[in-house]
C-alpha cells in the first residue's frame, strides 16, 4: 500500500521548476485567493430573502428532482427527500453557510448523474445516509483540506480552469474536487 502511495505521489508532482518565478507567485496567490474565496463563502450565512440564495435552492431541487414539484412549499418535510434534516434547509447550512450550497448546486448541475445515482443510493433501505447534510459534512472536510494547504497541489495545476456555474476559476476547481469526494465517499458507502 506504501509503494502504491509512494506511485501515485509521485506521478501527481508538478516541478515548479517549469515555471518563471512570476508564474510561481501568480499560482500560489491563486492558491491563497481560492482559499480566501471558499472561507468567505463558508461564512456566508444562507439568507431566505437573497433571491440569488433562494434560487439556487430550488435549482437543486430541480436538479435532483427534476419534475418533482414540492407540495408544501417553501418549508416543508418534503426538504427530507433530498436529505435535508427539517422542514427548512437553510437551518443545515448554518456550518458551511452559502458554500455548502453552492457545492451541493455544482454536483446536483454539473455531475447530475453521479448526483442522481448518490441521491438514489442514499435512500437505500439498510444502507440509507443523509444526501444533503452528508454534501454538507464534505464541504467541511473540502475546507479543512484547504487549511491545511492539502489541496495547493491540485489548485496551482488546475490554475487556468474555466469557471463553471457562477463560481470564481479557484472555487470552481474546489467545487470539482468537492464532486469528486462526494462520488467516492458514495462508493465506499454503497461497496
């Protein structure tokens, strides 16, 4: 297992040494800036009265269940079928703020598959989890490896991505690597 670790790390190096000293400071302030961007976000308190706010929501109700019209509303227990803890999900981004819903709205959008395939696992009868509050717990360990500059690698390779669903090009890679979490912590859930 150590040798494989040792394949993969290796195989995942980006020599610095390719690039200019202003091209080095560049990728590492967009490290900086991204990381900044995602703990901003994070203390973004989600905001019933933010119109953009309330529209995301209920793109990802549209997204997970497409044609699926909620019948109570803007609050009410129908929120569960997506795994939504109560009545109002807005209570469940109280940790993660806005960026636990803007993680949750790139998934459900840009990998509606995979999302859709998660969302269906997990309502399974023994094996059931949380989707959304689980989305939620990953946004915090996606912030805890920013922290711990874990992701600067990922971030300084990925430098020139084009940005996706209203996000900056450094929280679009962090929404990425967020949908990537989510689809494997589904498979292990589900192996």
């Amino acid at each position: 297992a150590d040798r494989m670790a040792d394949v993969v790390s290796e195989r995942k190096r980006m020599p610095l040494a390719r690039f200019t000293t202003k091209e080095c400071l560049e990728r590492i302030s967009y490290c900086n800036l991204a990381i900044a961007e995602a703990e901003s976000l994070r203390q973004t308190h989600y905001d019933c009265n933010r119109q953009e706010h309330e529209a995301l929501l209920e793109e990802l109700w549209n997204s997970l269940k497409p044609g699926v019209r909620r019948d109570g509303g803007r609050y009410t227990k129908e929120w569960g079928e997506i795994g939504f803890q109560g009545t109002d999900p807005a209570t469940d981004f109280r940790g993660m703020g806005l960026l636990g819903l803007l993680h949750l709205h790139h998934f459900a959008r840009a990998h509606n598959y995979e999302a859709m395939r998660a969302l269906a696992d997990s309502q399974h009868p023994t094996r059931w989890y949380p989707f959304s509050v689980t989305g939620i717990n990953i946004t915090s360990f996606v912030i805890d490896l920013l922290e711990e500059r874990l992701l600067d690698r990922r971030l300084m390779t990925q430098y020139q991505v084009i940005p996706a669903d209203g996000l900056s090009p450094g929280q679009t890679v962090v929404a990425e690597i967020y949908s990537e979490l989510f689809i494997r912590f589904n498979d292990l859930w589900n192996s």
